[in-house]
C-alpha cells in the first residue's frame, strides 16, 4: 500500500489525513461538468471526493 510507483500519471488529492491518487486517465475521462467522484474504502464505506480546484485537462 501507499503511493503509486508512477505518480506523475495520477492526480493526488488530500482528504483529511488521507492521500487519495486517482488515474489521470479517469479524470480525462469524466464529463466537463463532474463535480465529485465516489470511492469506497472497505470498512470504512462510501466518500465522496470533491473536484473543484482540481485542473482541467480540455
């Protein structure tokens, strides 16, 4: 566990006192107008990770 071995093709978010990486590729992806993402963590249960200030790739 921990960070990507390739962390320049992924996004990094901070979420309290966790880092969360999500695929560029995912976020080149998603429509123009996202705003969040959900992602699970098991044992812990849904979380919604906020976009904004996040940087537009089009």
């Amino acid at each position: 566990m921990g960070k990507p071995e390739d962390v320049e093709d992924f996004e990094r978010f901070e979420a309290g006192d966790i880092t969360i990486y999500i695929a560029r590729e995912l976020l080149e992806r998603k429509e123009p107008d996202t705003e969040r993402v959900a992602f699970y963590i098991d044992g812990y249960g849904k979380f919604w990770l906020h976009l904004r200030g996040a940087v537009d790739r089009s």
